[in-house]
C-alpha cells in the first residue's frame, strides 16, 4: 500500500505483538535515507487497516509517530523509502 499517501518502493515489514495497553512511539531517526513508517492492523496486504503513519517528523528526513497499542494486538509495521531511496535504517520502539 502507500504509506502516508506517498509512493514507497522499497520496505521492511515487521510484525509486532503488544505485550500490553499503552502508548507506543517509533521512530527512524538516523537512518540514513528518507524514510516513510506506517503501522498496520490486518491478516494480509489486501485488508489492512492503517493505525498511524509519518513522513518527516522525525530528525532531518526521519519519520516519527506515536499511536496507543492494545495488549496482544498485532501490528504490522512497515518501513519504506520515499519514491525509490534506500538504505541502512534504524527503527525504534519506546512505550511512553
């Protein structure tokens, strides 16, 4: 899909398990190459539903968002470049 309506050619997708309820921030800071992040809830590519997404509120071209996590929900978590940028990239995860 496109990910903060932007098109994104080249991503990492993760599956990630809430261990509990809370706030969840991510961010991509220090990656080195503009970077898209989007999280998903949903079975497959063709019935996602987007949770929370970013391009560039993150440090330089970074992405950062925050988005409250249920307890054993699973989130699909995408990382993707603008247009067709790549590289090595950070993704963290910090509970607020």
């Amino acid at each position: 899909p496109r990910h903060v309506d932007e098109p994104g050619r080249k991503s990492m997708w993760l599956r990630w398990v809430s261990s509990g309820t809370g706030v969840v921030v991510l961010n991509t800071n220090g990656s080195e190459f503009d970077t898209l992040l989007a999280v998903y809830t949903g079975t497959d590519l063709c019935h996602l539903t987007e949770v929370a997404s970013d391009n560039d509120s993150g440090a330089g071209r970074n992405s950062q968002l925050r988005f409250t996590a249920r307890a054993n929900r699973v989130y699909r978590i995408v990382v993707d470049g603008l247009g067709r940028d790549e590289g090595y990239g950070n993704l963290r995860l910090s509970r607020v």
